[in-house]
C-alpha cells in the first residue's frame, strides 16, 4: 500500500540545510495498522506530510498503491490524494459554522460527486461512527471524542484506501482515548489501512506494529504479522463518549 525506499526531505534556506528524514525506508502492506513513534523533533510528521503528499520529498522512491510518486506535479498528486487518501488531525479541523452534515460534505464537493451520492455517504459514514442523529449539531455542541469521531466519518466518506492519523486522540482524556481508538481498530478490521503517528505508548502497542522514528530514520520495527481477519459487524463505535 505504501513503500518508501532511501527517502529524503531537505529543507534549505540560504544559511542553513536541514535533514528532516534520511535513508528513511519503510512498507506498509495492505490492511496494516501501524503505528509510528519516536521523540519530538525526529520526523514524525515530515513523514506523514510526504507520505499524505502534503509535502514534496527531496530523494528516494516512493510508491502508493502501486503508484510512484515521483515527477509527479501538483494537480496529479491532489488527484491521488483525494482519491486513495484520508486525514486524521489531533485538532479535529471541523469548520465550527456548518453543522456535521455539511462538515464531511466539504471534501466530497471537492471530489465532484453529485448531491444523491454525498448525501448517501454522508449519513452512512455518520451512522458509521455513530453519529447518525446528531447530524444538524454544530461542533461546538459535542465532546471532543464526538468531534473526532466527526473527523473520522470526513475521511472515510472518500473511501480511502490509506488512513493517516496524527496524534488522533492528543486532545482526548483517557477514555474517549481509548473508544477513538477501538473505532480505528474497528475500521481497520473493515479493510482500511491505517498509519497512526502517536506519542502515546498504550495507544501504540494497540497497533498491529510499530516502527520507531529518530533524527529522521528508522531505528527500528517489528517484524510485519499476521494481517487481521475483516469484522463481520461491531457496537465498537457507540463506546466513544
């Protein structure tokens, strides 16, 4: 699903060069849950920037459900992106003056679906989550762990092959933690792929493997396992406050 060999990112300015990543490898099959950890400072979101073609990388191969990225310009890689991509934000990034229908209807409009279809993944996506009868609430009249299960149905209604979270329950106490958590398990069971960047050491063991990230290499990961079986149906999204 994602496979990146020797991977660079330098930034240049004209007094000083920073290596954010280097010889960084990494392979993310198909269906995997990965966590990726490592202190602040050492590449963490250069990685998931360039690995959600936020950003460009400077050396190396990169390759995304079998397509590589390299020469690519600018309206190809915001093809790709839209189309094999979703986001998951620590702040959440709901717009606070639509209410949640329309919050996860922004990146469908974007996509040129018509009004029949984004309305149909709309409210499956917010059944989804279970949000299904909050759909006229504005964000401001939900708990966090409901924002970001808000945040969650955005990014699937583009049904996404590939799911990147960063830091997705930073701002979360403990419990609603841990039922984000048991929701992304969930989707990941359902077949979606899922690179989690956390600082969040129970969240990580959770993954199906963690790969550790310093001065922009990695120093170390486990072994690839065994890819869990598809779900065939959970309550797990109901759990989060």
């Amino acid at each position: 699903m994602l496979k990146m060999n020797h991977l660079s990112k330098v930034y240049r300015t004209h007094l000083i060069e920073t290596h954010a990543l280097r010889d960084f490898s990494i392979h993310v099959r198909e269906g995997e849950f990965v966590a990726v950890t490592g202190p602040s400072g050492s590449g963490k979101t250069t990685f998931l920037n360039i690995a959600g073609l936020l950003e460009e990388f400077s050396g190396g191969e990169f390759w995304i459900d079998g397509v590589d990225v390299r020469g690519m310009n600018d309206d190809q890689r915001s093809r790709l992106r839209n189309e094999k991509i979703g986001f998951i934000f620590q702040g959440f990034n709901l717009i606070p003056d639509l209410n949640l229908f329309d919050n996860v209807d922004v990146p469908l409009r974007y996509r040129g679906f018509d009004a029949a279809e984004r309305k149909r993944r709309i409210e499956e996506n917010l059944t989804r989550v279970g949000l299904a009868s909050r759909m006229k609430h504005y964000p401001a009249e939900l708990s966090g762990g409901q924002q970001q299960r808000v945040a969650i149905a955005r990014a699937l209604a583009g049904s996404p092959r590939l799911l990147l979270a960063d830091e997705p329950t930073g701002n979360l106490d403990s419990l609603m933690a841990r039922g984000v958590m048991e929701l992304l398990e969930e989707i990941n069971r359902q077949g979606t792929t899922i690179i989690m960047v956390t600082h969040d050491p129970e969240l990580a063991a959770r993954a199906q493997r963690n790969v550790h990230v310093i001065d922009g290499q990695v120093t170390d990961f486990e072994s690839e396992p065994q890819l869990r079986a598809p779900a065939h149906g959970s309550d797990t999204a109901a759990a989060v406050a």
